[in-house]
C-alpha cells in the first residue's frame, strides 16, 4: 500500500467492500481517487483504481437483461460533458436554449423537462456538449439521472435565486446527489467539478435572497456566478469558466513539412505529456515515438522535445516516429 495515504482514502476502501452495486463501486473509486495523493509511489495505485472504474463502466454498459428497463443515455461529443443539474423551475432549460441551438420545451410549471437533451456551446475552437435534465430531487429523481450525472466531466449547478424556496430546494438537490453516491454526507464534497450558478437575478427577489445564499453557503461553496438565463445576463464567461474548471489543453498537431492543422486540437486533461498526446492520437504510437518537436507561444524556436514533456495550451506538436 502506498504510503501517505490519509484516513478517508481508507474509510472508503472500507465501504467499497461493502458496497453491492455497480454505481455504488464507481462512485466510491472516484472518491478514492480524488482523495489519494499524486506522486510517484502512488501511480500504480492510481492505474489499478482507474481500471477498476473502467471495468465496471463497461459491464454497466452491456446490454440490459430482458424485462429490466434501462434509463437514457447521452452519447458524449465535443470538447467535454457538462450536465446542468438543480432543482425543478430553475431554468436549465432556457439556460441550454439560451447557450446553444438546442430547443426544450420551456414553461413555466415545474418538472417541465422529463429527458436529457444535449446542446453544444461553442468556446473559441472547440466545444463543450451541454445536457439538460430533470429537476434533481431526493424523492422524484429516476436511477438513470445518477447515472448521467456520474458519467459527466462536469457539472453546472442552477439555482432560482428568485425563489421563495430557494434554500429547501437547494437542499433536497444536494440530498439526492448523497443518495446516488456523488456526494460525500455532511461535507460539500462532490465527486465532479462543479460550476454553481444562481439564475433570475433580473427579479427583485433575487437581491435578497442573492444576500442570504452568499451568507449561508458562500464559503462551502466557493465562487458562484449569477446570471439571467432568460435575459442573457452574465452568459458570456460560462466557456471559458468551463475550459478552467476541467483544467483542459488544446494541442495542435503538425505532420513533417506541412503547416499545422489549427481548425481541429486535441483536447487533453492537464497534466498531459507528449506522449499522452500520441496516444490520443493513435494508440500504436506511443511504442514508435522518438521525439517531438514543439512549437510555444512565448518560444521563438521550435522545441526538441521527449515523451514526459509537459504540454501547455496552444502547443503545437510534431511527432516523430
């Protein structure tokens, strides 16, 4: 076992010999990862508890047994997936309109939205792949919206900030993240990043209550964003929170004596190396790779590079085999 390894981590190796369900393994192995520290001693760790994820991942994805009803599935696109999740009547369906070319039906009345629909949002030269779903609530809330939401890279989190219920909706949303597993009791702790983002401020009741959510959740929460989905406030710096928020790159490839292809990059976690990009291009060339050359923004001349060179956003990368 690792060393260093802190008393959560532990707790959850506890539960997950417990645990009974595919869900409920994949969650609690995502916890472990992101509670576990990153350092050399721990990479093998790391790579046993991804593969554990990726082997549960494909036995859920297996075909349903005859008679058992599987929930819905987004098959995912872009850059990047992020489920606009809260409670019912907060506008994530006039947020997904307002965002991208995607139409949802959009009403008044609570519970309006009964299926995931996806949208893209375009940022600069990629796009991330936005997905409306029902209202997020302990009781009402199907299996299949777990599922969805454990699947995503991402969250937005919309709240009414206009709401008389704002503070018991709020709580019944997190309760239902607890009940499927994405959410740690007690703490605000969640298994996915997670953009919170307060809707409506264009109603008077929001500036009150805009006052009475920073008070009671603004330090569990950290920074949120208010916008008016409805009247495009505040809109235009979701992009670019997203691209933060997963710390992504864009690399840009070039083949030997051509110009770079500049129209379609390579989307990579950070940290990702050299060879992490050779392998999202081909999985073959990793074993082939003799070096790199690179080309950075504030570099004047290309770079000679190997495989564990970090990468930076807008690297463009020549791989020699």
């Amino acid at each position: 076992m690792v060393a260093n390894l802190p008393p959560q981590f532990y707790q959850k190796e506890a539960e997950l010999k417990k645990a009974k369900t595919l869900q409920e393994k994949i969650a609690i192995l995502e916890e472990m990862l992101a509670i576990m520290p990153k350092h050399k001693s721990s990479e093998k760790l790391q790579a046993e508890i991804k593969a554990k994820i990726s082997r549960y991942r494909k036995e859920m994805e297996k075909p349903a047994v005859a008679g058992r009803k599987s929930g819905p599935l987004v098959e995912r696109e872009g850059a990047a997936q992020m489920v606009i999740c809260g409670p019912a009547n907060t506008g994530k369906s006039t947020l997904l309109a307002a965002l991208t070319r995607a139409t949802p039906v959009i009403a008044d009345y609570p519970y309006t939205t009964k299926l995931p629909l996806p949208g893209m949002l375009a940022y600069q030269d990629i796009a991330f792949q936005l997905v409306d779903t029902p209202a997020l609530s302990q009781t009402g809330s199907e299996p299949w919206l777990g599922e969805l939401l454990r699947r995503a890279d991402g969250w937005l989190f919309l709240f009414d900030l206009a709401s008389d219920a704002l503070l018991e909706s709020l709580e019944d949303s997190l309760a239902a993240l607890e009940k499927f597993h994405l959410k740690q009791p007690g703490l605000f702790s969640f298994s996915k990043p997670i953009i919170w983002v307060g809707n409506k401020i264009d109603q008077p009741e929001a500036i009150t209550n805009k006052q009475v959510f920073q008070e009671l959740y603004g330090d569990k929460i950290g920074d949120w964003w208010p916008i008016s989905a409805k009247e495009k406030e505040g809109l235009s710096v979701l992009p670019e929170k997203i691209f933060q928020l997963l710390s992504l790159l864009r690399i840009y490839t070039k083949i030997p004596g051509k110009p770079p292809d500049l129209k379609a990059p390579f989307v990579l976690r950070q940290p990702a190396t050299v060879v992490d990009l050779a392998s999202a291009i081909h999985q073959e060339l990793p074993s082939n790779f003799r070096y790199a050359r690179l080309w950075r923004r504030d570099t004047p001349t290309p770079l000679v590079v190997g495989r564990e060179f970090l990468l930076q956003d807008g690297d463009i990368v020549e791989i020699h085999t």
